[in-house]
C-alpha cells in the first residue's frame, strides 16, 4: 500500500467535490418532492391523527384510521423521517410506531402555529403555474408580463376575488403566518402598541392580525382593511371591524397604521402611494405606521435566525412569480421607500419571524412633533455631532435650554425615547416619560406636571427640575444613555 501522491490526492478531491455536487443538483431536481409529499401529508391528515393519539401509532392503526394503503403510507413516512418530520420508535411489545416532531406539528391542520395552509396554497396549483413563466417574466426579449397573470390572465388580487376558494384559501396561509408572525411582535415588542387607541390594518386579510393584537392589548379598537371581497367574509371578531376599500384611494383613519406583508407585494411606487394614504390617516403629531416585512441582510444577524436569510431571498423569488412589482428589500431599499413616502425617520427592530418591525414616523418639523416613545433608540450624542443643520441648531439651542431641563422633554419627544439619562456638564439625570404624557400633545415647555417621571441623582439637579415644574419620582427604569455636548 503506497503512500497517495499529491496528484491522486488532489483527483480524489475533485471527484469528492464532483459527487457532492452531483447530489446536490439531485436534491434540486427533484426538489418539487418534498412540498409534494408535505402537502399529501396535510391532505392525508397525518399529524392530526398523531397529536390526538398521545401514544405512539402503528402503521396499521394509522393506515386504518386513514383509509390508507399501508405499503404506501410506509413509503410516504419513511421518506418524511429522514427529514425529521414524524419520527419512528418500538413500542414495547416491540411494534414499529410513529410520533410527532416539532416539524411535524407544524403540519396540524388546525392550531397556533400550523403552518399547513400556507403549504396547502403555496402548493396549489393557482400558485404553481407562475413558476413556469418565470424565465420569461425576466428575460428582456420577452413583453415582461408579469408571471402570475402570464399564467391566468389576471393579477393574483384579480384571481382571488373572481374565485372565492381560491381566496379563501390565500386568507387561510396569510392567517397562518400572521399567528406566528403577532405572537412574535407581542413577545418582542410590545411596547410599541402603547397609547394607541385605534389600530387599523391595511390589507390586514381576514382580521387574524388584528384579533390576536386586540386580545393582547384590549384598550385597542382594531380596524381591518382589506379589499371588499376579503372583508365581507371576514369572521367576526370582538373589537374589530371589517372594512372593504382600495388602500390605493384611501386608509381609514386611526391613531396608527400597521402593514404586515402588504408592501412587498407591491413596486416603490405603488408602496409610496399605499403609505402616503397612511400618512393622511394618522394623526399628524403623533400617529404611527407599524410595518411588519423581512429586510433582507437584517434578521438573520440575530443568534439563531441565521436560517431566515435564505426564507427572505425565497420570498422574493415568490414575490418575483407571484406579483407584478412586488420584492423583498434590504435596509438600504425599504430607506428609500420610506423616506420617498414622506417619513424622514425610521427603525428597524428585530423579532423572532422572518420579518422585522419598522416603525415610521413622519418628518420633524422644527421641535414641535411629539412621539409616542416607541421611537429609534439611537445615540443622541452621535446625531447631534453628524446631522444635518437643524440638528446643530438644536445642539445650540440645547445648551441654553439646559437650566430649563425642557429640552430634556424636547429631546425625548422629538426622537422618540421613554428614557434617558441626561447628561451634561451641569446636569446628570435618568428621565422617563410616562404612559399617557408622552402621548399627550403638550408643547414641551408646557408639559404637565406629572408627564414626566425621572430619578434625581444629585440635588442641585433635583432641584432644578422641581423648579422647572417637572414631577419627580425614583424608578426610572430601561435608561438609554445620552450625551448632550
Ligand atoms: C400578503 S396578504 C397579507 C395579509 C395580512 N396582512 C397578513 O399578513 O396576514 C396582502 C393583503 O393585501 C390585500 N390587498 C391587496 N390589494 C389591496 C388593496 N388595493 N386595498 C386593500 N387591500 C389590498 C389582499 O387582499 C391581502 O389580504
């Protein structure tokens, strides 16, 4: 037995490399197989039949209970195991048996997180039949029809509302995800519903967005907006009502606007028209707009969420096969959107979802906007030393404000924070706007007593602020910090 050579070593490599890719293009050649096989799972009802037996169930009592042949439900589980969803175990007298797995509990038809509708649309084959014209959608010696209407002659909206099962079915796999994609905000950034009394959801489907919020935050009355032919069969739910309209000629008026999974479906013209109808809903001072979509590049920095990545860019081959204009954006991209739709600031807040949270809000005039508090966390100190003139007149003008502590109140309500501790030269202190003062549109020098709660580190400072009127109470919690220069 010789030693290998370099050169066996190196052709060894390479046929290594040639196998590896020859499975590989296998896995994509036959890739249609696995939505397939879920799908006939879903139909077939496996998961349900597993999650209502607590115990392990044989082949032959499942086979049964489906109407199945059992050789080829066999099949169908074997192939599903080796990609984790279902799992095979002996029972003790030594029978094969299958169980639930995580993945495959996302397969019940009904319940929290199912995700089996949006497998049931995304694989019909309304949805399918795009994917052939793709090719021709992008190439430029073809006319460019978008590919969904290559396929049926009309757009996907068009589609759904001349085929009631096939919207239903679409309302169905957006619920899905909306469950998922809600219980996430709520989880990671609930503050941000704070102070909002009427929430309304533009092209929010069949409501399921705005059920789960208003049962999370009760104080909220939900508007749910959609087109006429979604709304009027939208199921009744407490605290929120359906209205049909065109987001394109108006949004119903409400403190805050949310949008989840409305833009990407539409060009940056067609998003700048649906938000400038936003813009006119909301309240000029203090009205918000609650965006819910992937940012490609973003979410998938966050420990865990690195397999989002790649669900972003599918997304946008989906928006590329399923709408005219629709697309994913990077940072840089929804940007220029926002700022084109005549919101000068915005942040972007991650969540455990394929998409983030962007919270807009209107450009600044001079000191006068108030927010709401749920606004960018960003470093002051940075902004005033990097910003554009208005910022370095507000740097001066802070500088004579200070013995007032009023810009400290200015500071929060222009950028949006509920805390800080401010610190200058003079002047150290952790302040905190509260719940109703920052919504309040009280100019800032005039605020009232009680709009503003902070913990006074040093007396001469205590003193100041109980001279300027401010009301002062330890507690101040979640400090951001901040340099005023
Ligand atoms: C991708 S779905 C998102 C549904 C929901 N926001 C969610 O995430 O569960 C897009 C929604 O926009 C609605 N839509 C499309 N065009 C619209 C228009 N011109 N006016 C209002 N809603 C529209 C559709 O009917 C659909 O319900």
């Amino acid at each position: 037995m010789g030693t290998e050579t370099n050169g066996e070593a190196r052709i060894n490599e390479e046929k290594t490399k040639n196998l590896k890719a020859q499975a590989d293009m296998w896995k994509y050649v036959f890739g249609f197989t696995e939505m397939a096989v879920i799908k006939c799972a879903i139909e077939l009802g496996i998961a349900d039949f597993l999650e209502r037996n607590q115990e392990p169930v044989s082949l032959n009592q499942l086979s049964v209970a489906l109407g199945c042949c059992s050789s080829s439900l066999y099949r169908i589980l074997r192939f599903l195991i080796n990609r984790g969803i279902f799992k095979e175990t002996v029972t003790k007298n030594g029978e094969t048996s299958y169980v639930q797995t995580p993945l495959s509990r996302l397969l019940i038809k009904e319940g929290g997180n199912s995700m089996a509708a949006f497998v049931l649309f995304e694989s019909s084959p309304v949805m399918i039949a795009p994917w052939h014209n793709l090719s021709a959608r992008i190439s430029s010696k073809e006319n460019n029809t978008p590919a969904f209407d290559a396929a049926h002659g009309k757009d996907v909206w068009k589609y759904a509302e001349a085929d009631p099962g096939h919207s239903n079915l679409l309302n169905n796999a957006m619920a899905c995800d909306a469950r998922v994609a809600v219980s996430a905000i709520i989880d990671g950034c609930p503050e941000i519903f704070e102070g909002i009394d009427t929430l309304v959801d533009v092209g929010g489907g069949d409501g399921t967005a705005l059920r789960l919020l208003v049962e999370a935050f009760p104080c909220i009355k939900g508007i749910n907006f959609d087109l006429p032919h979604v709304a009027s069969v939208a199921p009744h739910s407490n605290g929120v009502l359906h209205v049909g309209g065109d987001m394109f000629n108006y949004v119903p008026k409400a403190d805050a606007a949310f949008l989840m999974w409305v833009l990407h479906d539409w060009g940056d013209e067609e998003c700048i028209q649906i938000l400038t109808k936003c813009r006119e809903a909301i309240p000029k001072d203090k009205g918000k707009v609650i965006i819910l979509e992937a940012v490609i590049g973003e979410n998938e920095e966050i420990k865990g969420n690195e397999k989002l990545k790649d669900v972003a860019l599918m997304l946008d081959m989906v928006m590329m096969a399923h709408t005219s204009n629709g697309k994913e954006r990077t940072a840089k991209e929804w940007a220029y959107v926002l700022n084109a739709a005549g919101f000068s600031r915005h942040t972007i807040s991650h969540i455990n979802a394929v998409q983030s949270i962007l919270r807009l809000q209107e450009t600044l005039s001079k000191y006068g906007r108030s927010n709401d508090g749920s606004g960018p966390q960003v470093d002051l100190a940075h902004l005033l030393a990097t910003r554009d003139q208005e910022l370095r007149t507000l740097k001066a003008e802070s500088r004579r404000m200070l013995r007032f502590s009023a810009f400290a109140i200015q500071t929060i309500r222009l950028f949006g924070f509920r805390h800080l501790i401010y610190h200058s030269q003079s002047l150290e202190f952790p302040i905190q706007l509260d719940k109703r003062g920052e919504n309040r549109d009280s100019g800032g020098a005039s605020i009232k007593k009680k709009t503003l709660v902070g913990k006074v580190t040093k007396p001469p400072e205590a003193k100041k602020m109980r001279d300027s009127g401010l009301f002062l109470e330890n507690g101040a919690t979640e400090q951001l910090s901040l340099n005023v220069l």
